[in-house]
C-alpha cells in the first residue's frame, strides 16, 4: 500500500462534502473498499469505505435528516 501524494483527490473530497446530500459517492471515491479509517471515540477504527459509510455517514445524515 502506498499513499498518494495528489492533494486533488483529497480537494475534491472536501468540496463535495461541503453541502449536504448523499455523501456516498465521494465516500466510496475517496476511500478505497479495504482502507483502514482512523476516526475519533467511539468509532476508532473503520475497515473499508463500506463500514464508513455504515456507522458514520449514515449517522450525519440522520443527524440532519438528509437520509
């Protein structure tokens, strides 16, 4: 595994974050489906855009009712 050293990607990730919607798409773009996410207390440790998109986005958007 390497990291890749193109700010676009992330820029890009960014920016579709910046308005509320289905946040899927840029997850599983920006994420690859066997990442390993580091996310704060009490989530921690995610395995994969999947779980990501399981435990946390769908949590926002049910915070703001998007989803």
């Amino acid at each position: 595994m390497s990291m890749v050293n193109n700010r676009s990607l992330y820029l890009t990730y960014a920016e579709w974050l910046k308005y509320p919607s289905n946040f899927t798409p840029a997850i599983q773009s920006f994420f690859d489906k066997d990442a390993t996410i580091n996310i704060v207390h009490p989530l921690n440790k995610l395995n994969g855009s999947k779980a990501y998109i399981e435990y946390l986005d769908k949590e926002r958007e049910s915070s703001f009712e998007l989803g």
